[in-house]
C-alpha cells in the first residue's frame, strides 16, 4: 500500500497518535470539511471571527422528502493554517469535545463560541478518552475472541469524540496485527483522499448524512475504492430502513455512536471471521505468581469438574514442556503430545490434534507434556499461538496450565485468553509478583474482565502470613476464591493420581473449585463467596482446616479472623 502523501490538496488531517504525537496537519482541500484541531498553545487567543462549522449530528432539514446535507465553507472561508507541530508527549486538555447526539436540546454556547459549534471539554478532559455515555459491549457468550489478522484499517471521522474512541482501539491486545491510522474530516475527505491513494482492506467513516445525498457521496466513494475494499459507516441515527439501504448499497457494518471500542473490534472481527472455522471456544489461562503455589493442581481440578460434574466440553492444554505435571495427576505414562505438536505447528489440524491428544472421558481431552529435561523447549510464540488456536476451534472451553516463566510467548498467550486465573499464596513474594501480573494485565487488557485470583493454602498453623483483607488490598484484586492449608488431601491426590472429587475429605475444597467453574463457563458467578472459598451460609470444615484452626493461634490465618469478630 501506498505511503500516504502530505500533498495539501489531498491528505486530510492525521488524529493525534496514541503516543500523543501528530503528522504535520495540511490545509484542506477545497471543499473539504475542516478538521478540528487543537490548539497548540492553550493559551493563545482564538481568532475574532472563528468560522461557523455546521454540526454533523443537527437534524437533518427535510426538503421534498429529502434530508439537506451539512453546508460546507467555501474554499475562500477556509482559513490557510500553517502545519501544526508535533504534539507532547502528554495529550493536552485544549481538544474540542464531542458534539451531541440527535433529537437533543442544544447545549448554550461558552463564551467565546459561535452558535452552531461543538462545545469545549471542561478542565482536564483527555484527548481519545472513551465517553462516559458509551455502552458496555455485548457478552460474548460461549464463543471466544482472537486477534484481527494483519490489515490495514483507516477511520475518517467527523468528531474528536468519534476519533477518540477509534483511537483507544489500538491499545487492545485484539488490535496487534493490525495498521489504524485515524483522520479527520469524515466522507468527503476520505472521497477526495483515495482519489491519489490506494484503498486499505478496511474504511471506517463516520457522516450525519441521509437520504440521497447520502448516497450519492457513497458512490463517490466506490468510485474511488479497490472492489475488495471492506467500508464501516459510523452514523447519526438507529435506522433500520437506512440500515437496510446501507447493505444494499455495500455497506458491511453501520454503527451509532457512542460505542465501546470492543463494540467496533468485534464488528471488524466479524466480517474477517475465517467462513471454514465459524467456531472459537473460549480460552482459559492458569497462571501461578511464584513456582509450588498450587496453580496446576486447581487447573487440573477445574478442567476435570467442569468436563464431569457441569458437563462441560473441556480440553486441558500442559504447555509446561519440561515439567508439567498432568501426565502424574491423570495417571498416564510420559507421552510427548505437546513437544510433538509444537515441532511442527504448520502440520496441525484436526487429525493431528485428534490422534496426539489424550481423550480422558467424553467430556474431556488432554495434550500433556512429557515432562523430560531431554526435550529442547520451544520459545517460539507464533507456534504456541497456532496451538491455541487449533485447539479452541474444535474445543469450547480450553484450560491452559501455564508454567511459571516469563518470556514473550507467556505474556502473549495470557494476554490473549479470555479468562485468567491468577494463583497466590498469603506471602510476600507472592504479593509483589501478583501485584505485577494483575497491572500488567490491566494495562495490556483494558476492554477484558479483570483477572481472577484464587489465594491458596491459607491458614498454614504458626505463620505470619498476609491477611487476606491486606493481600488483596495492596494488589487491587479482590480474591475469587481463598482455599485453606490442607497438605493431607491434596498430598494424597497427588500421589495416587486422583482428583480431590475422589477424596471426601476434599469435598469443600473442590466444591470452591465447582464454584469457580462455574464463572469459568457462564461468566458469572452464582452466589457470594465466603473467605474459605465456600458460598456464604452453613459451612462444614474440613478436618484439616479445623486442625489448622485450633493449632494455630498465635499466627493462624483464620484464628486471626475469629478474634476479629
């Protein structure tokens, strides 16, 4: 694809980057609309006589049936403005605020403001700040998300709110592959843009137009585009004749503002969906803050009751190659499932997967690792990315036991997953290292739900451990499910190759386990959670909790909770 030009006559304004820094903005063309641009001093004065700008979103004034397209300054009332220069690196509180929706009352101009122009933010407004009015995206359901492929996306929009919003896209982990480059200006910018420049995969604009003027700019528009050329219209109105009229014309998707960001990622996802695979399962990722915490073993209990207690169709993924544990606790000889699949991930397709794979009950498939130190690791990301994806499109529930380092292909995978599962123990070094993972992860997964963090072995007798109330106060999480210390039954189950479903005196641990399952599979949970990771209610204790209670009473956890009361 063409580099885009700085010709004055053709390329429109570039929004603000993410990073708060601008491409020079050339003059518009003429009859182009004007973009608005903050000032890059805030506190030089405004012209005496500001051009009146026609808002976008007015309702339309119907002549013959027809609505009236917003009036465009004539190429004499565009002032000649000098490029404007780089932003800072912080985004400056002078951006012009979104204009309003339709059908609502006018806002009274601010001092300094001519009728019939967008209102200015109030003090501290952030540029690209997703509006406050934005609905939340709808749920997924049982399906997935993965990332965009590589393409090239161009949004032309009419309003900084608009731009702001497209503009917080890019910092989604969905976003990765693709090229979003934002410009002001709408419809006509976009027409007058690819009359010199080659067309992208996909066109997002955003226009307050109908009726046949509408349409007639649409024309322009396809006139001007490659026949493969993808085009999303942000509009004013929820129409479902224009609706309707739009894909006649070959509009693939129209959406009203304000939306959520996700609202749009999903809509281009859609219409790049791979027709041959529809499906993708939800992926969930199993990740301990500090080796020995117990995240393997709830992973592998989790995927095991959600398969034979909830009748969940469930694939549980070791991707710990040099010492995974799966292979122990379903009691299998070592095979090599993962090591054969990450050899040659080009070859994997179902056959592949269907042959390697262990099937454990008719609700279950495990791909264990072997185990073995004689295996070389693979580090490669995009051939555990290939594995994920092979398995969610024949699984709808995935478990991946993550193991306990931090490379590229790690933080990717967990980046990626739909759920996330954080495993911790009351301790210090696993608070730091918590701590760092659920920010991380809040940074790198700003439109996804929050992580979800069991606390484990709680209660240890004669320890100072961290109180749960302070664990999740200084990590910013509160725990989803808090297991206690109880070495006997998760010892046996270990050595004997069960699940804790086999041993009764496990039965209120795993019973926490079936809770979390099920937020794994719904998405939500059913009941509040009790601190002993049981629902609120009667509770019956375990003989090692009560052990662990009685014994520790100078530094037990849960003594501690019953002095408190």
């Amino acid at each position: 694809m063409k580099q885009p030009q700085t010709n004055p006559v053709s390329a429109p304004s570039v929004y603000p980057s993410p990073g708060g820094q601008t491409n020079p903005v050339p003059m518009a063309a003429p009859g182009q609309i004007q973009p608005q641009i903050a000032h890059t001093n805030p506190s030089a004065n405004p012209p005496a006589n500001p051009p009146v700008q026609a808002n976008p979103y007015a309702a339309p004034q119907l002549q013959g049936g027809a609505p009236a397209p917003a009036p465009m300054a004539p190429p004499s009332a565009i002032p000649q403005m000098p490029p404007a220069q780089p932003m800072a690196a912080h985004p400056q509180p002078a951006m012009p605020a979104p204009g309003q929706m339709p059908q609502m009352p006018s806002a009274a101009p601010m001092p300094g403001q001519m009728p019939g122009q967008n209102p200015m933010p109030p003090s501290g407004a952030m540029v690209g700040q997703t509006p406050l009015t934005a609905p939340p995206p709808e749920k997924e359901g049982d399906n997935g998300e993965k990332a965009l492929p590589r393409i090239a996306i161009h949004a032309f929009c009419d309003r900084s709110e608009t731009a702001g919003t497209i503009q917080s896209m890019s910092r989604d982990w969905r976003m990765v592959r693709t090229n979003l480059k934002i410009y002001m200006g709408g419809l006509p910018a976009a027409i007058e843009y690819y009359k010199n420049e080659s067309t992208p995969a996909l066109i997002v604009f955003e226009s307050g137009l109908r009726g046949p003027e509408l349409f007639a700019m649409l024309g322009e528009l396809a006139s001007v585009c490659d026949a493969d050329t993808k085009v999303i219209m942000v509009g004013a109105v929820n129409d479902i004749k224009l609706y309707r009229e739009l894909m006649e014309q070959g509009i693939s998707d129209y959406i009203v503002p304000p939306f959520h960001p996700l609202t749009l990622i999903r809509a281009i996802a859609s219409l790049y969906a791979d027709p041959d695979k529809p499906f993708t399962g939800r992926v969930v990722g199993f990740f301990g803050a500090k080796g020995g915490v117990g995240s393997s073993t709830l992973a592998h209990n989790a995927a095991w009751g959600l398969a034979s207690k909830i009748g969940q169709e469930t694939s549980l993924v070791d991707l710990d190659s040099s010492w995974g544990t799966t292979s122990l606790d379903f009691n299998y000889d070592s095979v090599q499932g993962l090591e054969e699949a990450l050899s040659d991930p080009e070859r994997l397709d179902e056959t592949l997967l269907d042959r390697i794979m262990v099937r454990h009950t008719d609700k279950l498939s495990i791909l264990p690792a072997a185990g073995s130190l004689g295996s070389v690791p693979v580090f490669d990301s995009s051939a555990y990315e290939t594995l994920v994806d092979a398995v969610r499109s024949l699984s709808p529930l995935t478990i991946l036991d993550m193991p306990h380092i931090w490379a590229k292909w790690t933080s990717n995978i967990l980046v990626s997953c739909d759920d996330i599962v954080i495993t911790a123990n009351p301790d210090l070094a696993n608070l730091r290292n918590c701590k760092n993972l659920v920010d991380f992860l809040k940074s790198a997964r700003p439109n996804d739900p929050e992580p979800l963090l069991i606390l484990n072995k709680t209660g240890v007798p004669k320890t100072a451990e961290i109180p749960v109330k302070d664990f999740a106060a200084a990590v910013g999480l509160s725990p989803a499910l808090v297991l206690a210390y109880e070495p006997a039954i998760y010892t046996e189950a270990s050595n004997d190759g069960k699940m804790l479903s086999d041993i009764k005196e496990a039965a209120a641990a795993f019973d926490g386990i079936m809770y979390l399952g099920q937020r794994l599979k719904t998405g939500e949970f059913q009941a509040p959670v009790a601190k002993s990771g049981r629902r609120r209610g009667k509770m019956k204790k375990s003989k090692s909790a009560e052990t662990a209670t009685t014994d520790g009473k100078k530094g037990g956890l849960l003594s501690k909770f019953k002095k408190r009361k």
